[in-house]
C-alpha cells in the first residue's frame, strides 16, 4: 500500500502539500540535474541567462531571488565549468556581467531535456486536463504578488 507523501491529518492544509510536494520535486531535480554536475540553481541561472541575454550578478539575484552571496558563489561554479563567463559591465565597471559560454547553451538544452523527462515522471498520475490545470494554477501563483509580497516582507 502506498502513503501518500503527506498524511490527510496536514493535507488539509494546501500550504503544507504544496510545500512538502516542493521539497520532493527539488530533490528529484537535484538528482536528476546532478548527471549533468549542475544543481537547481545553476539551472536555474543558466535558464535566466539564456531567455534574457548577459545580465548582472545583482540582477541575476533579483530576477532569482536568490542572495547575493549565493549568487557569486553559483556563478564561481558555472564559470569554473566553462557555462558562463563573468566580465566587468561596461556600462559600470563595479559590477560584473554574467554571460552565457557556448557550452552553457548546450547544458542548458540537455538540462531542459532532462527536466522534461522528469515533469512527465512527477505527473505520471495527472491526466493531461489535470497536467493542464496544474501548471495553469501554480503559473497564476508565480505571477500572483501575493507569495512575492509575503516573501518580500519576510525577507524586508
């Protein structure tokens, strides 16, 4: 007999589903990501870098929301693996403008390959309306403003 991941007692709760259904789907992304010698942050910049062009390291943390201190680190090891180069802006010297490498394009097509494959893993469960809605609504809450708000009062 299958547990489901979260007993029923605390899947009352969405909150409490939807957080332990993340750190299972990190997890598995960690994994899977790990083939490649990447980690959900490294993808995660690497995803950004692509869709937006070379960018700041502030920028990068700002568009992420991860920290500053993470950042430079995450970007010390993409650079070290030859998927990006960071360059003094041109525009402001003080700061320092992170860039895609050839081979950085290249991770991120497998990487995305590999995630794909992973998705459809994770929602094996979903019928296709059901894969649907979901991504439907938890698209609706990463461009909503209210978990942005919340987390930006936490973090202000």
């Amino acid at each position: 007999m299958n547990e489901p991941l979260v007993p029923a007692s605390v899947a009352e709760h969405p909150g409490c589903v939807l957080l332990k259904l993340g750190q299972v789907a990190f997890r598995l992304t960690e994994q899977r990501l790990g083939e490649l010698g990447l980690r959900t942050r490294h993808y995660t910049l690497l995803k950004v870098l692509a869709a937006d062009g070379p960018l700041s390291q502030l920028e990068l943390g700002r568009r992420t929301r991860i920290d500053a201190t993470t950042i430079v680190a995450t970007v010390d090891d993409l650079e070290k693996a030859g998927l990006a180069t960071r360059t003094r802006d041109k525009a402001d010297r003080r700061r320092w403008s992170v860039a895609l490498t050839d081979e950085g394009s290249a991770t991120v097509v497998h990487a995305d390959a590999l995630i794909e494959r992973l998705g459809e893993e994770m929602f094996a469960d979903l019928n296709e309306w059901q894969a649907y809605d979901l991504a439907a609504l938890l698209g609706a809450l990463n461009a909503g403003t209210a978990l942005a708000s919340l987390l930006d009062g936490v973090r202000g």
